[in-house]
C-alpha cells in the first residue's frame, strides 16, 4: 500500500495507467518486493480451462493482485 502511495505522490496526474504501473514496478523493485507485471492468469469454467488470455495489472509476491486504474472518481465497480 506504501508503495502505492508513494508512486501516486511521486507522478503527476492524468497520466496513462501504464505509466503508473511502470512506476510502481520500479517502486516494488528497489524496495525487494517481487512482483509481475502483466502476469497471464489461467481461466477456468465448470472446470474446463478456456482459451482466453487473461493478464493482471501486477502480481505482487504470488499472491496479491493489483489492478491500477486512474480516474477522478472512485467507482463501486472498481470494488471488486
């Protein structure tokens, strides 16, 4: 979460999501955080794998997913 903050308060508004999520590498990077950038995620349905590539924003040390989305707003769909 530190980190997070740290890029938002680092980088201007209104820039590109993928600036941020850059910035936000970098950050985990020179704290020893290990984490993914644009990790493909296997996607399963009624137990069948679907041919569907799905890739996250980042994940973070195998286990958190993080979705970076910029927007004046905070939406309740961005919730989930």
């Amino acid at each position: 979460m530190d980190a997070s903050i740290t890029v938002h308060r680092e980088m201007i508004p209104g820039l590109l999501e993928s600036i941020y999520e850059i910035s936000l590498m970098k950050e985990f990077e020179m704290r020893n955080i290990k984490a993914l950038n644009q990790a493909a995620i296997l996607l399963f349905y009624k137990g069948y794998e679907l041919n569907k590539d799905f890739r996250i924003d980042i994940l973070a040390e195998d286990e958190i997913i993080i979705e970076i989305k910029f927007s004046e707003i905070m939406h309740p769909v961005f919730e989930a």
